[in-house]
C-alpha cells in the first residue's frame, strides 16, 4: 500500500494500467477461462477424503437381507398405487405400522401460478405418508430422514417398497440412536416441500398444508432414493439442490465409501469415473461431468426431492438407481446394504456435518474442486470490471486538454450527469419488474386474447417484456431534455460496470456457477461497450451476450454434455419450457435465479445497451 | 385382599428405630406389544435428621442419603435418572413420570441459622448438595448452577407432608444431556438393603435394563405420616425403577414375555429384610383372557385406583413359598392371543418442537392436547428456557381451537446473561377434545468462544417442559388413606376424589447457535489480523488523505532571499 500512498508511484501504476488496460482485460479474460478449463484436469484437484471422525474410522457391517421381500413390497404397492389411482395412503398406513413405525399423514393442497405443463398439474392435491422409528433410548431430538417419492405411472415402486425393507430390517436393530423418518412424498417436490414447511412450521411459498402430527426433533441428514427397476448397473448421486446449494462434502464421500466397499458403479451427473485422466478423452470427459454440475448448479433448480432439506441446513442427497445396458448388474439386496451402512455412518455422528466443504465442483466422485481452486477463476474475469472502473474514473478525473474553459465546462456536465445516470437506472430497473411482475399478472387477458395456453402465454409475455425492453435508449433520450455528453456515458458506464461487480461478486458467492456463467458473457460486454463501436455489429453482440440468450445456448450446450443433442426447433421448445419452470421453481420452491435475472441482471444489461445506443 | 406378609424382621434387633422395607414388581403388557415393567423399593424409618440429634445406627436406610438429609437440610429430595422418552402416545401414562436426562428437585427445610438470608443460604447448600450427588449417584449432577437452575411457584409442590410452599426453599434443575448408563444404576442399587443379592433386585441386571426402549430409575425422600393421625413422622425412600421393553428388538417381534426374557434372570425368594414382597400383573385389559394369558396363574387378584382408572392386577407375593412352585423359581410368563397396537389416546398429551430457519431467530411450539370428551381442565405448564435463547416474551401467544387462551397466571423471571434461565410458569385451562399452542419467539445468542461446547456436539440442549396438572378421572379415587395400597398407586397425594394428579414432561430441544468454525481458528486469527493491520489500514489512509509531493523546506538564506524578493516586487526563487 505503500505504493499508492506515494503519488509519484500511484501515478506510474496507474498510466500503466490505464495504457495497457485492453491487453490486460484479455489476458485477464484468457486467464480466467483456462483456469476454469484446468480445474478439470485431475493433478490440479484434490481427492476425496472422510473429513468427519466419526463416519470415518469406525467400522460397520452391513446385513440388510430382504431384496427379495422389498421387491415384493414394491410390487404389492404398485398394485394399490394402480387401484387407488394415486397414493395408497391406507395401505401405506398399514403396511408401516405393521413394521412397527409410528405412521402420521399429513394432506396438502396448492395451487399453481399457471399450470405446469411438464407434469400436467395445475391444482394439487396430495398426501403425504412417514413413519418414524423411534430409537430405544433416545430423547427425540436427533433423527435422519429417508425418503422415496411416489410417482404416478410405473416408476418408482422399487424404492418405495425397498424403504418399506429398510423400515422392517432397521426396526429390529438396537444400535440406532437417532429417531428414522420414513417419508413417502405425493407430488415430488411440492409434497416435499409441504412436508418439510409442516416440519419446522414456517410458511415461505404459501401453500395449503395440515400441521404433522409426530417429529423426531431436528434433522441431521436426509437421503431421497429413486428406483424403477428391480435390478441395476449403478447408483447415480445427486447433490445439487436449491439455489445451487451443495450438501456436505462428506455426504458425497460416504456414498463414495460405501459403493467401493460393496462394489456398486457409482456415478455422478450420469458419468462412471476414469482412470486416463492423461488422455484427451478422459479430460474432456471430467471437463464434461464437471461442467455438468456447473450448468445444474447454476440453474438453481432442486434436481432431485433432497433439493428442498438444504435450506433448512439438512444435509441432504439423492440417490438414483440406474439400469443401463451394462454388463455388471446389482440386485435391491446390495442397494439395501449400501443404504444400511450409509444410516449406521450417520447414525454415528456425534455432531452436525461440518468438517468438509460446503462449496464445491465435482469433476468426478473422488475428485473435487474446493472453493479456494475454483474462485480465483471467477476473480480474475471480475477483476476486469474492476480495471475498466478504473480506467473510467481516471478518464473522468483527468479534465479534458482544454485549457481556459475546462473549470466552466466541467460544472455544466456535472449537473445533467446525475439525471442522465439515474433516468436510464431507474427505467431499466422498472423494465426489471415488469419482467418479473407481468407475465403472471397478464396471463389471463393473454389467454382470452390469444390462441395460447396458460403457460404459453407466461411464458411469451416474458419474452416480450425481454425484448420490449431493449427499446430503452429510445425511452430514456426522450425523457431527457439535452444531449447525452460524453461525460454522462462515461458515468453511467462507471456505474454500470461497478453495479455489474458487486452484483457478479455476490452471486459468486452464493451460488458460484451462476456468478460464473454470467460473468463469462457479461463482462466481455461490460468491457467494450462505449457509444464509439460499430453499432449494428455491437448491437448483435450484445444481444448475443444477454442473459436470455445465455440460458438459450446453455440449453443447447446441456443437452450436448448429456449426449442428447436436440435439433433447433426441439431446443427452442426446451428453452421455452425452462423458463416457465424457472418461473414455477421460483413462485413454487423460493428460488432466486429468476428474480435475479429479472430485478438485477437484465436490467444491469440494459445498462449496457443503453450506453451502445448513447446519443 | 391383603395376605400379611410374615414378619421378616430379625427378632433379635432392637426395636428402636422402627424401620420397614418393601418391594414391588409392577408388570403392564402395553398395547402396541412392549411390555412396562415398574419397580419400587420403598424404606420406611421412623426417626428424626433434624433435631440436632446425631443419627448413627442406620439399619435399612442408606446411611449416604442419612447424612445428605441431616447435613444440607433437606426436606424433600427427588432425583431422576432417564435414558429414552416416554412415548405417551402408545404407552399410556408411566406411575412415576420423568423427563430425558437427569432431574433434580430439593426442598430445603426452612432452618434457623438460613433464617435470615435464605436465598443465599439455600444457593450454597444447593450447590454443595448437588455436588455431593453427583459422587454419590457417578452422574454429572455438577453441572448443575445457577444458569439451569429455577425455583418454579407453582408447578412442583411438596409431596411430603409439611405446610412450608415457599419456594424459596425449592430449586428445581434438568439436564437433558446427562446419558445414563451402568454407572449410575450400580450405585443406586447399593442403596438398597439386599443390594442386588435377593429379592426383586436380582433381575436388574443392566446388560438386559439397558437392551430397552426406556429406562429410567429414580429416588425420592420425602417426610410421610406415621400413621392415619399423623402424630409422628418417618422419612420414606422411595426407590424406583422403570423399563419398557421392545417388541421388536428384544423380543424379535413374538408376542410373548417371560421374566427371563426380560431380565434374563427368574426368582428364588424374596428379599429377607423385606416385609412385603409382591409382583403385580395388570390384567385389566384381560379380564376373561382373551388377550393374552399369564403363567403360572394365581388367584390372587386386587384391584387399585391408578391413574383415574381401577385397574385389577394379579398378585404374586413372593414371601409365600408356594408362589415358587415345585421348581422353587418363579418365571411369569405372559403370551398375547390377538396381535394389535392402536394409537391410546390419553386424556393429557404434549409435545414441543422448534419452528423456523436459519441461526437468527425461531418459535418454540409447545401442544398440549386435552382429550377428554367433554371436561376442561386446568394445566400448569412450567418452561424453563436457557438463557442463550432470548425469549421474546411479547410474541407469547396461547391458542385453542383457533381463539386465544387468556393465561389465568403467568409467572415470568427473565433471564440474565450467563447468571440465570429464562422460568415462564403458565396455568391455562385446557378446553375439552382441544389442542391449545403456546407459541413464543426466541433469538439464538452469539457466545462467548469458551462458552461452546468442546468440538463435537449436537447443538444445545433445551431441558422438557412440565405439565401437571389435575386430570378428571374416570373413577373416584381413593382417597381412604388408611387402607393399605399398592406402593405405584401411593406416590402422589390425591385429596379430591374426582381427579387425579399427572405430570406430563415434553420432549427436550436440541438447538444449533450460530458456531464459529473451530476447526481454523489460526487461519481465521491470520485472516482477521491481515485484513484489519494491511487492508484496512491503509485502504482508511488512502480515501481520507490526499497525498501531494512536498518541497523541501529551503533554507534559511533562501528564506531570507525570498523575503527579499517579495519586498522588491520580485517573484521567489
């Protein structure tokens, strides 16, 4: 600090870094992109390790025995699931009371903002069934929660009638010292989260549901298991939850123990791990997994039913059966024993799980990227803005080489600069709202008004307020009475580009793969707009560059690393749908990417367009 | 129905001090297949600690607990041991409730010399009376101070005779996290006067009492009439016992209990000093058989008032030799026919549960259920909350059935810092078939970083609520005194004969305080120490400061040259 405190050396440092402010911009850009690219590359990540005493060094031993009898509790509640044409909630009452749990029910109701046309729901209506094994001499306080979801059509049976397994086998043992929840939740997410908002009495997203009845004091850690089929290959983990937020390390790395131990494949994001991390093929395919986990974490959906537990600091995963064409196939009663051993573990716990890391990249499972790899990647894109900020404020400091008017000349920019920043601020930012008010406001009289369905027509007035929007330099330069001068751009832009900072630096640190994402195609943006630039080629680019835009490739590019590539009209379908289930995540679950892409970023964008269009 | 018992007593001894024992099995098949069983050791002593009167000869009376009462003056000790919850919900009310952990509460006697400053006199005595358990019982009864310790006044009144209800003479304290195991049930078996030798005590062999779903064992002494006129006094120890054992991990799920199953041990005699020695079966639910049989049989039956309800027990006096049989051990034996396990529902039900998010702030709920039919009853529910929760005692909010419940009491000690908990006493009259939600929003303090717990912890224990209460009953008690009653049935007082009394202890919390992670404490020292000596220093210098190239100070001559200069009309050099 020395440095700067010495004005002869600040001035140096900062005609060096104002001369060469573009190439550093790019080399910073380079930098930060390659080392994204290099986290994947297995000698820069760290392996896997217990961090968490108590699940790591004691032994268990697995017996669950009754595969078999699972697979026939699943079937038996297939058969019921079919007659009663949804949940089976009498025979479920049964059949875990028969185990020996205290069995509670609670009905749930909820109404959509529109109707979901991915699962066809618009009124909901559910119930929800859990059975709580209370450990023998244990107070109530602790418990964990396994839970499997009951979903129309075919599917998961299994899981429901291997929980049922576990119950019975679980029931008969001594050694548990937290109280087990059973869950079976209607209506996957919504069930779940009605569930959990009925657990701990809160009420965050408005919905209808019964208050519970019987609770096991606080919760520790929750599993959600999803199974189809009878036999499998390998067990696919899912962390990925709420807001982009990441359950414990050491949850991931128990699952990880316990299928070396028992000998299950297990993946994550759907990929099996490899071993020729030297080979391009094998870094493109951690690059793929890793980049994988990106996109789903960005996207701030619950990617399974354990999404929901982490806002309540319940460490929580899904685990997925998966039958692929695979040669190696496990039976339920190795499923039930990796289960088994993964309670006993944590059952162990004599603390929270806090030991390990909270945020994290996956580029396989017994790899990881810990924050402290990963941020220096989004700081040296963020460290950009702050450099072009600079540049700014040095331009602005600096009066202009005219001698006898400046002082003069200086005063008359200063007083329309402050209407000529806030004016475009204030409108982007009430095109911001309209975006995230209107489309659910105006779906009725869009309905009436046009051949569209409900959730076409939320989804249509979204865009249209998008790209309403982009008229805004029109707007703004007829509210203001004079010339825009090339003092106000220059301060809009340094206001811009510093909002853009904090708003990026911010949802890094949230949610580190949006922040990420965003920064990848704002700050270029935010670096070379000025009024100067070709206009038309500008115009594309940035438009190219909007957050809208983004998502759409994002889409595309998601589809690409799960091997499905789509044609273009099917990805625009698929981009469309994502919106509306960003909208219904948001109004149904309390996600924030929408609203922040709506109240801050978009309008943070239109920023931008509005100082490429300055006149 | 009483058979006499055959005087035990060794005629030889002196008859002075007139002391009894006696000791009680109670077995109740429970409906959800568990079985609770109860036992009780009762030690009757006519004699006096207090009267300055050194007491020396102790016969049956543990001398350990003698000295306690005549050293620290206490009038009434109750002290309970817990491991696991009573689930009300599908075992019906226990005869002597307690709540998870351990449970200490003291009545001091109003003594001269603590006349004066009885507060603090009371606090000292306390605290060494605490520690001197704790040696005596092998359990963490020294964690007990002034920061969970309460003095209720209403909720815990004396239940030996004594017209004293000041409670400043009352402490009362919980520990929720005290585990109990071996260690604390080997002492406690010392204090009887078979020790585990003979008698009932056989079967409290710890490796089966705690392959359990509940467990908890208890001493109360308490000063009781001699007799119906009550001209003399005798100090009663009561010893008590309580176990529940599992279906389904004791008795891998058959329907079928023996005292071997549960004790892994059967019985030879009864304890020689004990002038009564019985094992009762509730048979109640089972009047004809049907549910479930019981073997060997006996004839003898007797019915008890217990809990509002006349419950009919068979009796096995073990002083009798015949109840051996001809193998000369008894092993009850007790098979169900039908197999089902409904939910009861008793008359009064609580539960309690933290709602809410985050490490800020939260609710305590606590439910309590009245489902009587169509009495209303009153409830004292006594809350006492440590002080690193901030109760907000404004959001207090007490509903049933949707409209608000007016407290007809409330008596509300705030809490202070690191000195005292919060004690919230509350009477509230529960309506009929209701469910009544007392509500009251709290604040998690951040601590000091010595005050956590060492590293691995589960959060911070909150202690159970209380809820006592008089219960309508579905009888008329029994309120003849003088008749002889089954020790389980004679706990509490009851002097209205349409009610009974019912405590009714909630689950205990466990909650997270927002904890700094000690794992780093050295990177975060670094971390801190770097950032508020380089980054904010200087950063603080810069923005407040502006810096400009400063001449050097010319010298004198130049000085005087200038001064010149200027005189002149001529610029500086």
């Amino acid at each position: 600090m020395g440095l700067l405190s010495d004005p002869n050396r600040r001035r140096a440092l900062i005609s060096l870094l104002t001369r060469l402010n573009s190439p550093i911009c790019v080399v910073c850009y380079m930098a930060g992109v390659a080392w994204f690219m290099g986290l994947a590359f297995e000698p820069f990540t760290l392996r896997t390790y217990m961090s968490e005493n108590a699940m790591g060094s004691t032994m268990v031993e697995e017996r669950f025995p009754a595969g078999e009898r699972a697979l026939t509790t699943g079937r038996e509640f297939s058969a019921h699931k079919k007659k009663a044409g949804g949940m089976p909630v009498d025979w479920l009452v049964k059949t875990m009371q028969a185990r020996g749990l205290e069995v509670f029910t609670q009905r749930f109701s909820r109404k959509l903002p529109f109707p979901d046309e991915n699962k066809e729901r618009y009124m909901v209506k559910g119930t929800n069934v859990y059975g709580i094994l209370r450990a023998p001499r244990a107070p109530r306080t602790e418990a964990l929660v396994l839970s499997a979801p009951c979903t129309p059509g075919d599917s998961n049976n299994q899981a429901v009638g291997l929980l049922l397994g576990l119950a019975q086998y679980f029931r008969n043992q001594i050694y548990w010292a937290k109280d087990i929840i059973f869950l079976v939740n209607e209506h996957d997410l919504i069930g779940m989260q009605a569930w959990l908002e009925g657990y701990h009495h809160t009420n965050t997203t408005g919905m209808d549901w019964s208050p519970l009845q019987g609770r096991g004091g606080s919760i520790q850690a929750a599993l959600s298991l999803e199974l189809s089929s009878d036999v499998i290959t390998s067990m696919d983990l899912v962390l990925e939850g709420l807001n982009g937020q990441l359950p414990n390390l050491d949850l991931a790395n128990l699952f990880y123990a316990f299928c070396q131990k028992i000998g299950v494949l297990c993946t994550i994001q759907g990929k099996l791990q490899r071993n020729d991390w030297d080979s391009v093929s094998g870094y493109s395919h951690s690059v793929q997994t890793m980049m994988l986990m990106v996109m789903k974490q960005a996207s701030g959906r619950p990617w399974g039913d354990h999404g929901l537990f982490l806002r309540y600091h319940i460490e929580a995963a899904s685990i997925k059966g998966i039958n692929s064409f695979r040669q190696y196939k496990t039976d339920v009663t190795t499923i039930g024993r990796l289960l088994e051993g993964m309670y006993r573990k944590l059952n162990n716990l004599l603390e929270r799980l806090h030991q390990s890391y909270f945020f994290y990249l996956m580029p396989s499972l017994s790899h990881f990227v810990s924050i402290g790899y990963y941020m220096p990647a989004f700081g040296l894109l963020a460290v950009i803005l702050l450099l072009r900020a600079l540049d700014l404020w040095v331009q602005l400091a600096t009066p202009p080489p005219r001698t006898e008017d400046g002082i003069t000349d200086k005063e008359q920019v200063s007083s329309p600069g402050v209407l000529s920043v806030l004016t475009p601020l204030v409108i982007s930012h009430l095109t911001g709202v309209a975006l995230y008010t209107l489309p659910i406001q105006f779906q009725e009289m869009a309905v009436e008004q046009f051949p569209v369905s409900e959730t076409e027509a939320v989804v249509l007035t979204a865009i249209g307020v998008y790209t309403a929007g982009l008229a805004l330099p029109h707007n703004t330069h007829r509210l203001l009475s004079g010339e825009g001068t090339e003092q106000g751009w220059r301060v809009l832009k340094l206001v811009a580009v510093l909002y853009l900072a904090v708003l990026l630096g911010c949802t890094a640190l949230i949610n580190f793969s949006l922040g990420f994402i965003l920064a990848l195609t704002l700050v270029p943006v935010a670096a070379f707009v000025t009024p100067h630039v070709p206009k038309v080629l500008s115009a594309f680019i940035l438009v190219i560059l909007s957050p809208a835009c983004t998502l759409l490739f994002s889409v595309f590019f998601f589809q690409e690393l799960q091997e499905l590539p789509v044609s273009f009209q099917e990805g625009w379908l698929l981009y469309l749908s994502v919106i509306s289930q960003g909208i219904l995540d948001h109004f149904l679950y309390g996600s924030l990417v929408y609203p922040l892409i709506a109240l801050l970023v978009y309008p943070c964008w239109l920023l931008f367009w509005n100082i490429l269009f300055w006149k | 129905f009483d058979t006499s018992a055959p005087e035990t007593v060794d005629p030889s001894s002196v008859p002075q001090p007139k002391d009894d024992f006696q000791e009680e099995l109670v077995i109740r098949p429970l409906h959800s297949g568990d079985i609770y069983a109860s036992f009780q050791f009762r030690t009757v002593w006519e004699t006096d600690f207090m009267r300055g009167n050194k007491v020396s000869h102790y016969r049956l009376f543990p001398k350990s607990l003698g000295q306690v009462i005549s050293k620290f003056s206490v009038r009434e000790l109750h002290i309970s041991f817990t491991q696991g919850y009573w689930r009300t919900m599908q075992w019906g009310q226990p005869f002597q409730p307690s709540p998870p952990g351990a449970e200490l509460w003291v009545w001091f006697q109003d003594s001269a010399e603590c006349k004066v400053y009885a507060a603090g006199c009371v606090d000292g005595t306390w605290k060494e009376l605490t520690n001197v358990l704790s040696g005596i019982f092998c359990a963490s009864l020294n964690f007990i101070d002034s920061t969970n310790t309460v003095q209720p006044s209403a909720s815990f009144k004396p239940l030996g005779i004594g017209n004293e209800t000041d409670h400043r003479f009352l402490r009362y304290a919980t520990l929720p996290r005290e585990i109990v195991c071996t260690e604390n049930l080997t002492p406690w078996k010392k204090l009887l006067p078979c020790g585990s030798k003979a008698g009932l005590a056989v079967l409290l062999k710890s490796e089966k009492l705690f392959h359990s779903s509940f467990h908890s064992q208890a001493v109360h002494i308490r000063p009781v009439c001699q007799d119906w006129q009550c001209k003399t006094t005798s100090w009663e120890l009561r010893q008590t016992l309580n176990v529940v054992f599992d279906l389904h991990n004791s008795a891998q799920g058959k329907r079928e209990w023996s005292l071997f199953k549960m004790f892994s041990r059967t019985l030879t005699e009864a304890c020689p000093l004990a002038s009564s020695s019985k094992i009762y079966i509730d048979i109640t639910d089972n009047p004809q058989g049907e549910q479930f049989e019981v073997s060997p049989a006996t004839p003898l039956l007797s019915q008890a008032v217990v809990l509002g309800d006349r419950r009919t027990f068979s009796v096995y006096d073990l002083t009798q030799q015949i109840t051996f049989g001809t193998v000369r051990s008894l092993n009850l034996l007790i098979r169900w026919k039908s197999s089902e396990g409904d939910m009861l529902r008793p008359l009064l039900h609580a539960e309690r549960y933290v709602a809410g998010y985050g490490l800020q702030t939260g609710e305590i709920h606590t439910l309590m259920y009245n489902n009587h039919p169509y009495r209303s009853f009153p409830v004292l529910l006594l809350d006492s909350v440590p002080w690193y929760l901030r109760l907000y005692i404004h959001t207090l909010t007490v509903t049933s059935k949707g409209k608000d419940n007016k407290p007809s009491y409330i008596h509300y000690q705030p809490s202070k810092d690191r000195l005292r908990p919060h004690l919230l006493e509350m009477l509230v009259q529960l309506p009929p078939n209701s469910v009544t939600e007392v509500t009251v929003q709290f604040e998690r303090a951040l601590l000091k970083w010595t005050e956590y717990t060492p590293d691995p912890n589960h959060g911070f224990y909150v202690g159970s609520s209380v809820i006592s209460s008089l219960v309508p009953s579905i009888v008329a008690m029994d309120t003849n005194s003088t008749r002889e009653r089954p020790l389980f049935s004679s706990f509490f007082p009851c002097k209205e004969e349409s009610s009974y009394f019912v405590r009714v202890y909630t689950e205990p919390l466990l909650v997270n305080l927002p904890t700094p992670d000690f794992s780093m404490p050295y990177n975060v020292i670094c971390l801190t120490c770097t950032v508020v000596a380089v980054g904010y220093g200087s950063l603080y210098n810069l923005l407040t400061r502006s810096f400009q190239i400063e001449e050097p100070s010319p010298g004198l001559a130049k000085r005087i040259a200038n001064i010149i200069r200027k005189m002149r009309g001529v610029p500086p050099l």
